[in-house]
C-alpha cells in the first residue's frame, strides 16, 4: 500500500502541477515530508490523506490504490480457474478464502480442488495431492448442484484416480479406472499405467488395444468431419491435405500384406482425394487415386476381415467394424461415395473402371 500511495501522491502532484515545495506548503509540511512520501520512505497521516485527497480531487481509496476485490462466488470461481490455467500458485490462497466463504458450492469447491491438483503434480507435494483428494471427495457429495455437461461422477472418479498415481499409488488409480470405465473412455491410460507405474505389461495389452480401436475410429470420423467442412467450403487444397494425413496416418497401422478392414476406409478416402484432385486441376492424378480406391476395394471384397487383430499392435480378435454405415461391402461403400459426390465427369470416369455400376 505504501509504494501505491507514493506513486499516487506523485502522479496526482505532477498532473495539478505542484512542485513538491508548493504541495508542502499547502499542507503545511516541509519540502522534505512530501519528498518522502514520494520515495516510499514514509506515510503522511491520515488527517493529511485526508487533504491531499481533498486537495486532488479525489478519493481516499484512489489515492491509496486500493482496489475493492470482487468475491462474488461466480467471480471467485472464474478467478480460480483462470489461475490453474495459468498456474498461478496464489490461486492456493484464493482457493481457502472462496471455501471459506463458500464451503458448500460445487464450482468453488471442484475449481479449488483442480488448483491443488495442478500443483500437487507439478511440484510433487504430497500435501497439496492429498488436499485435493480431500476435496474431490467432497466434490460428488456436491455434484447435483453441478450445471456443466462435460463434468459428471466419472470425471470426477478419473481426477481422483490421476491424482492417486501422482501420489504413487498406481493400483489404487487403475483400480478407479477400470471401475468407472464406460465404453473403454479410460482404457488408454489405464494400458498406460499398467505397462509403466504397476509394471505388468501383459495386462496392460487388452486396454491398449481397445484404446488404439477406439482412436482408429475416432480418427476416421474426425477425418470425415473436416471432409465435410472443406468441400462445403469449396477448398479443395484442404481436402486433398486432411485426406493425406488420414490414409498414410492409417497406412502406420496396416500390415502392407494382409487385408484389413482399414482398406474399407482407405478405399473410400481415395475417392474423395480423386475428387479434390479433379477440382484442383490434376485430373491424371485423380485417375490415378479413383483406381487405387477400386483396386483396394477389390482386394478387401475378396477377402474382408473385420478383426480387430488385423490391425498392427492390436491383440485379440474381437469385431471391430469402424466404418460400415456406407454399405455392406467396399465397392458399395466406394460407389456410393462417388455418386454422392455428384460430379459427372467423376462418375463418368468411375464407370469406365466399374462396369458394375448402374
């Protein structure tokens, strides 16, 4: 407050232009008293606060540079997330005022226990980890007061279990984990921790694979999606670029020698490469992708494998049909795409390669 006031009294005294013998001689001070109170050396009292407030114009609060703090409880949440975004370590001390004033709110109590979290991980303190344990225990007990949708009793469980493997208990975390483990959501860290912090790797082989299906199909949706969004757009460099990405990202999981259900999806990619292809002006390069999609169509039809196993790094045999909605078999899938395209000039290329289309 004392180095805000002697700014202040500085700022104020230049813009009314004194010199600091004429502000000590309306205030019947010395020259000396002013000067130190500019250098942060010393406080006027407060009668003489009082006056150089009068003297400026202004408030007592502005001439202190004291600033009101908003404490509001949406605000102090706001607050408090703001400071684990940016890791901010006084957002600690603001976290223990907002659970006093609020020790019953679901967002103040679940931002605080996010602030120690962070901080327990970043610099491995034990008692900040356990604090924030201790608050996400309360946390569910507060959840039907919850109104974010991305945030519900299995997220939580999820912090607590990241949280325990912060703290070295690993089996306690996986055992968290595989319990609240919904359709697979946490299958990849909990292959990842046991592989790692429980050393047991042959448990860990089933998660991973079940993880590394999901994110096959998660990608290709993804790569469709964007597909979507750039035709509409008309950008076609775009669509040749994501289309790349997506078949050699998916080519990495692909045993070259054997047929996979990733040729299903490949095959398709392909065409819709021909068609960027065409619009950009390359139309040998688009003959050349719209055979490749009907030559791998063919060689998956004749020999089609849904198995998960048939993907690299995946054990097991389990079905895992990613991308079936197109039609029952590759070139179904393949022949629709390029009539849904609605481009003559690619249909009519299609039927010079595919005799079988109507």
């Amino acid at each position: 407050m004392q180095i805000r006031l002697a700014e202040n009294i500085r700022a104020l005294r230049r813009q009314h232009r004194f010199t600091q013998e004429q502000l000590a001689e309306s205030l019947g001070v010395t020259p000396g008293a002013v000067y130190k109170w500019e250098a942060g050396l010393s406080q006027p009292e407060l009668a003489i606060i009082v006056e150089l407030a009068d003297l400026f114009d202004t408030s007592v609060d502005v001439l202190l540079g004291y600033e009101m703090k908003d404490n509001r409880r949406q605000t102090a949440a706001e607050r408090l997330q703001r400071c684990r975004v940016e890791k901010d370590r006084t957002g600690l001390a603001e976290a223990e005022k907002a659970l006093q004033k609020y020790p019953n709110d679901f967002e103040i109590v679940y931002r605080s226990a996010g602030l120690y979290r962070v901080f327990g991980i970043v610099e491995g303190d034990e008692a900040l980890l356990r604090r924030a344990l201790t608050l996400l225990d309360k946390t569910r007990l507060l959840l039907p007061q919850n109104t974010d949708p991305k945030i519900d009793e299995t997220v939580l469980y999820a912090e607590t279990a990241q949280t325990l493997l912060a703290l070295g208990e690993a089996d306690k975390a996986v055992s968290l984990w595989k319990t609240h483990n919904a359709g697979g959501f946490y299958s990849h860290i909990i292959g990842s921790t046991l592989s790692s912090s429980c050393d047991r790797p042959q448990d860990a082989l089933p998660f991973l694979s079940d993880a590394l299906l999901t994110a096959c199909a998660n990608l290709v949706n993804i790569v469709v999606g964007y597909l979507n969004v750039y035709y509409k757009q008309q950008d076609f460099a775009a669509v040749q670029a994501v289309t790349r990405w997506g078949l050699d990202t998916l080519g990495g999981l692909k045993d070259k020698d054997r047929p996979c259900f990733l040729d299903k999806v490949n095959a398709s990619l392909l065409v819709c490469l021909a068609a960027a292809q065409k619009n950009c002006g390359e139309p040998e390069a688009a003959a050349v992708s719209l055979r490749q999609a009907q030559t791998l169509a063919a060689q998956f039809d004749a020999a089609p494998d849904y198995r998960g196993d048939a993907l690299r790094f995946v054990s097991g045999g389990e079905p895992a049909g990613i991308y079936d909605d197109l039609g029952a078999t590759a070139m179904d899938g393949v022949r629709k795409i390029v009539r849904d395209l609605d481009d003559a000039e690619l249909l009519t290329w299609w039927k010079e390669l595919d005799p079988d289309e109507a």
